[in-house]
C-alpha cells in the first residue's frame, strides 16, 4: 500500500465513512476503470483542483461522464479568476499525484464543491481515486458530501454529443 493510499483510507476511517477498496491497477479509459470497478462511467468520481488565489484551493468533484463548467463554478463562487495547477503545484497542495487526488488525506483540507448530479439519485454509490494509481474507494455519495462537508452545486455539463 502507498503511502498516498494509506493517508486516504485512514482519513477515510477516522471520519467513520464505510467504503469497499478496488485494486485494478492503471486503466486506459473512463470506461475501462467503470467495468473493473463495477459501476457506470458517470458513477466514477473526477477530483480537480482549482485554485482561487495564492495559497487558496479547492476540490470540485464531478461525475465521469461530465465536463467541468468553468463558467458554472465561476458564478458560484462570484469570482472571474480560476486556474488549475500544474502537476506539481496539484502535489504540493494535495500531496497526490494526478489521477490519484481524492479529499480524503490531503495535505490541506481544502473546502469542496461537489456536483449536483452526484447526488441526485437517493442511495447512489460512487467510485473515486484513493491516493494510489489503480486504487479507488466506492461510497455513498451521500456519505461523501456529509464526510467532506461539500457544498452541492451545478458545476458540470453534460457532454456534447459529436
């Protein structure tokens, strides 16, 4: 176990959120990580990091199978300046790698906005990364956003279709 999947899974277990562990190791598509986990794309849970200002971030969580709305988070937070970090700015603030970042354990407890359509279906169960490639957690979303004490909010669009 890595030490990024170690800090997660016991920032996990000290809030008291159940979950299940699935070790598939690296996956090539959104689809590929859905079948080995055994959930639906859009039940797979994207963990970005926006920052604000200087030495001001925070989590946006969004469903797979949608695109992040800049303009969306935007209104939310009554600001015109957003920006993602860099992959080792995203380090040094989560103490993740990408495509490993979740919450759970990072190094600061940055605030969290989670979409709408996570939890829009009652008893929904999600699937997102836990501090190691290949590993993710499945919850309940509602666990998630009482865990995190998320801020629920539309902050993502459905994918336009080609």
């Amino acid at each position: 176990m890595s030490d990024g999947e170690a800090r997660a899974l016991a920032a996990l277990d000290a809030l008291g959120v159940a979950y299940a562990v699935t070790r598939h190791g690296r996956v090539g598509s959104l689809a590929e990580a859905a079948a080995l986990r055994g959930v639906e794309p859009g039940d797979i849970v994207k963990t970005l990091v926006v920052r604000r200002a200087e030495d001001d971030y925070l989590f946006v969580l969004v469903p797979g199978d949608r695109e992040f709305s800049w303009p969306k988070l935007r209104a939310l937070l009554g600001t015109s300046r957003l920006s993602m970090p860099d992959a080792a700015g995203a380090y040094a603030v989560t103490g993740y790698e990408r495509g490993t970042i979740t919450p759970f354990g990072a190094r600061v407890a940055w605030p969290v906005v989670v979409d709408a359509s996570l939890v829009a279906v009652p008893g929904r169960r999600v699937s997102m990364g836990s501090g190691a490639h290949g590993v993710a957690v499945t919850l309940s979303a509602a666990d998630l956003v009482a865990a995190l004490n998320a801020q629920v909010s539309d902050v993502a669009d459905a994918p336009e279709l080609a």
